[in-house]
C-alpha cells in the first residue's frame, strides 16, 4: 500500500520531548507582529521605532512597543543605542538563529504568494529575492556539525541550487 492511501506513520524522534519545540518556539515568535518586528530590524535594517513603523504601516505604536519589550526581554533583541529622543534595537544571537525561518517564510511567501507579493506575480526563488552571499550567511552563520547542510538543502534547492563550494565536511 502506497504511503498517499493509507494514514501517515508518525515521525520518530530519536529524544523524549518534554513538551513540543514548535510550540515552545512560538511562545513568543508566535505573537502577531513579532517575526515582522525581527523582520524589520534584521532585513530591512529599520533599528529605531519610527523606522519599524514606515516598515509595518498598519501595526500600532502600542503593538510595536509590546512587542519590542517582549523579544527584549526573550533575549532576540537588545538596545544598542539610547539616546534622549530614541533607542535602536540590535538582533541578539537569538534572534539572529530567527533568520533561517524568517528566510523560509519569505521563500514560502515568493513562491506560494507571488500575486500578492509581487506586481509582476511571478514566483521566485530564495536566490531571486536575496543575494547569494547573504543567503549563504544566514542559513550558514557557523560551523556547527554538518556534513551535507541538512538545514539549507531543501531550502536553497527548491528555486535552484547556489553554486559554491561542496558541504564541509568536520574532522
């Protein structure tokens, strides 16, 4: 019997999991606006309230305020900078380990949404919205254990594959 006919065998993990990592993860990056917020200070480099605002017209002040508070105080952001009349917000290493979903979602959204994401509404792939660099250095930021790139395989492979050296192998 195929696989498509018949129920789906859960997956199996090779630990026994106290509570759901999906669900622990979304505590905070769950909330409406949070990944916009990371979004805006990570990609689109606006640091400072008023920046975020211009970047996320339609979330509020009280929101982006709420929000800012909450993923400081999840360690995703820090103030960087405060002076009289601002604060800027920097990604923290946390926040920073956000960046490969928020690169997947934008894959998502310009492959699966290209009519609303695009005024030409043609979908595009990860290495059409990004350059190939930056990309490499978000979904690669270190030389963790990995001999084939797992985590950025399917990734970077579903609008086609960047060119580049093969996976690093440990020794």
């Amino acid at each position: 019997m195929s696989s498509s006919s018949g129920a789906a065998r859960p997956v199996r993990f090779k630990v026994e999991f106290q509570s759901c990592p999906v669900e622990a993860s979304l505590g905070v990056l769950g909330r409406k606006w949070a990944l916009l917020v990371l979004r805006d200070i990570a990609l689109f480099r606006a640091q400072r309230f008023n920046e975020m605002m211009r970047a996320t017209p339609r979330m509020t002040k009280r929101t982006l305020s709420l929000r800012l508070n909450e993923l400081e105080r999840e360690g995703f952001i820090v103030r960087a900078e405060r002076g009289p009349q601002y604060t800027r917000w920097e990604v923290t290493a946390k926040g920073r380990d956000v960046l490969p979903v928020l690169m997947t979602l934008v894959q998502f959204g310009s492959k699966w949404h290209a009519d609303r994401v695009f005024t030409d509404h043609r979908p595009r792939s990860l290495i059409e919205v990004f350059d190939t660099r930056y990309v490499r250095r978000v979904l690669n930021p270190t030389k963790e254990i990995r001999k084939t790139r797992p985590a950025t395989r399917g990734v970077l492979e579903l609008g086609g594959k960047l060119p580049g050296p093969p996976a690093i192998a440990e020794t």
